[in-house]
C-alpha cells in the first residue's frame, strides 16, 4: 500500500488529485485542509482539519508518522492571489503591507511551516515526490509583464526556500525529490477573475492539472535538486 499526502486538499487542484488519487487501487490519501468537513467521502480517504499553526501541523505529523514510510507522495497545494479586499497589484501604488504580509503568509510561510515538519518525517522513507504549487510568475527570470508584486514575490521566496530545503534534503531525507510546479493556468477560484483573455485551449479543468501534475512528476527520481517543472514537464528558468 502506498499513501499519498494531499495539502490544501479543499481548493480545486488539492480537491482534483483526491480525487484522482484515491479510485487507484492499493493508495490511501490523506487530505489535510482548514476545511473542516470532506467535500465528499470515500473508503481510501481520511480527512484531517488543520489550521496550519506550527502547533496543528505537529499533530497532523504525528498522525503520520506510522505511515511514513509508505508515503509515496505529497502535495502542498495552499496559495492565493486574491480575495475579497485583495486584488492582485497593477501599479505600485496599489501595493499595501497588508496584501503583501497575507499573500506572504498563505503562500510562503504556510508551505515553509510543512516543510520544516515534513522533511524529519521523511528521513527514512525510500521515494517520496514532494511538490510544491508554485507558479510561473515567481520567475525572475520569466518576469517580463511586471504587476502582482504580492503573489509574484510570495512565489518568487516559496522557490527560494525549496531551494534551500533540496540542499538540506540532500543530506537529511535522500528518499525525496523536491519539485516547485506550475499547473498551467486552471479554472478554480483562484483564476477565476482572470479567465477572460485567455487563448481557446489556455484554461485548463482542475482534472487535467491533476492528470498533468502525476503525470510530470511519477518519473522523477530523488536526485538531491530542486526541479522548477510547468505542466508540460519543462523547466522554468529561476
Ligand atoms: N489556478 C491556477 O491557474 C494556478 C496557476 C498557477 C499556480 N497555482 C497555484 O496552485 C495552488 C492551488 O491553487 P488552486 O488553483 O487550486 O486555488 P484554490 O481553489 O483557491 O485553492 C487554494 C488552496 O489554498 C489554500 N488556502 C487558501 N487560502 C489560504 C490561507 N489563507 N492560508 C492557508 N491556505 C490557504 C486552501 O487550502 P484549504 O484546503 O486548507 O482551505 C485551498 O485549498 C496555489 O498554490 C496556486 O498559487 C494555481
């Protein structure tokens, strides 16, 4: 039996690898989210609530420590661009220390706090994919349009931060192989406001990315690095 590990399982993409996981046969998921109730049931399926304080995760790790071994798989899935009062900014006038410090919150100190944990878990399991949802425009490299200082910013540090992570890795947990991964621009609540001017075929169904997320990463192997990977499978430049 292998156990895949899904984080920020309620979103469209944590939600569409569930489901895609948990019908293979001889897989259990495990799905955390601050969510507290499953969006929907399944045999293969255990649903933890977490907030995602250092306090909660502790116990979610301890929750998985006797099924360390056999994760084959982990997703952190948590990110956001945009909210109720949070727009993502065109101009600099539009930045806030309040945008930037949620933005940095959800999407670079809510991955790094799992990181910390999972990696001791990980120590002595044999293979274990570890992807992170990155995104494209955390690129320094690919920015050339400039805007979303916030989500930008707080992808561009999740990277360098995995970065860090696959060097400790290296030594620490060398059963796993770190991945910064971007799915492509898919329809969830998190591109919905942003849909309108993309090309006929751009936009992609939550169970595509999934399908594109496992299929893109199934072939890695632990090799002490981090791959920056879009959903074709080809490398994003830092
Ligand atoms: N959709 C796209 O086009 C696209 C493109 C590039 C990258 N991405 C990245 O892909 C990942 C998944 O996004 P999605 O499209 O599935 O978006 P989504 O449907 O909005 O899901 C976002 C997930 O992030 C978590 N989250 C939201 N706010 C949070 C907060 N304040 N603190 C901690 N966790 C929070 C939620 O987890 P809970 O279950 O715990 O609530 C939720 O599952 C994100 O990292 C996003 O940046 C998406």
């Amino acid at each position: 039996m292998s156990v895949e590990v899904v984080i920020g399982a309620s979103g469209g993409l944590g939600q569409a690898l569930v489901r895609l996981s948990m019908v293979v046969p001889g897989t259990r998921v495990i799905a955390i989210s601050r969510t507290t109730l499953p969006p929907f049931t399944h045999p293969a399926l255990q649903w933890i609530c977490c907030d995602n304080s250092p306090g909660a995760i502790n116990k979610v790790i301890e929750d998985l420590t006797p099924c360390a071994e056999m994760i084959a798989r982990v997703t952190l899935c948590n990110g956001r661009l945009h909210d109720r009062d949070l727009i993502p900014e065109k101009r600099l006038e539009q930045l806030n220390e309040q945008s930037l410090t949620r933005l940095l919150h959800s999407n670079t100190i809510v991955p790094a706090l799992w990181l910390k944990a999972l990696i001791p878990l990980l120590t002595a399991t044999p293979r274990v994919v570890l992807t992170v949802l990155s995104a494209r425009v955390g690129s320094i490299g690919d920015n050339h349009l400039g805007g979303w200082y916030s989500y930008r910013a707080s992808k561009a540090a999740l990277n360098q931060l995995l970065q860090c992570c696959a060097i400790e890795a290296a030594r620490r947990a060398k059963g796993v192989k770190l991945v910064a991964y971007h799915p492509g621009t898919v329809d969830t609540r998190l591109s919905r406001p942003f849909q309108q001017r993309l090309r006929p075929g751009q936009l992609h169904s939550p169970e595509q990315a999934a399908r594109h997320l496992k299929q893109v990463t199934a072939a890695l192997k632990p090799d002490g690095t981090l791959s920056y990977l879009d959903w074709r499978g080809e490398t994003i430049p830092w």
